[in-house]
C-alpha cells in the first residue's frame, strides 16, 4: 500500500488533551480512517502547533481527504513516498 505525508496546517495552535478526551478523540479518528481504508502511522507537530506532518498507508490520495474531511482535520498538502534510509545502500 502507498505512504503518504500529509501537511496539515491549523489556523491556531493544534490543542490535544492528554486525558480520556484526547483517547476517545484519537481512536474516533482511527475509526474514521479504518472505515476509508486510510492507516495512520505517525505524526510529528511543529514547535509552534500549527503545523503537522502525518505519516499514513492508503489506497490513495482520496481515501486520505475523505477521512480527513470527516475527522475534520486540514489537508494542505498530500506527498506519496518511498522509504529512503541509510541501510538502502548496505
């Protein structure tokens, strides 16, 4: 399945609660992507919080708005990758 990374960019500081709120919030979003076949791996937040980087698996870029429309979530740019390491070359 193709990996994406997904920029999301929010107009104030992204706010996740680290309490049961911030758990029910996540696996509703996990939910919302299993039903679109869209699989999130990873994120990384800007210092600032308005900016993210989402690492996900789907069928493709489509998949990847329509999930993210429903969790309403920002999509400001959708990037298919491949892996690159340092043991690529080993």
């Amino acid at each position: 399945m193709p990996r994406y990374i997904v920029e999301r960019d929010f107009p104030e500081e992204f706010q996740m609660p680290l309490d049961a709120a911030g758990v029910r919030a996540c696996l509703a979003w996990v939910e919302v992507n299993r039903s679109e076949e869209v699989f999130w791996l990873q994120s990384y937040m800007s210092a600032n919080k308005r900016k993210s980087f989402c690492l996900y698996e789907a069928a493709s870029p489509e998949a990847i708005r329509r999930a993210s429309n429903r969790n309403r979530l920002p999509v400001t740019r959708i990037t298919e990758i491949r892996v690159l390491d340092p043991y690529f070359y080993t």
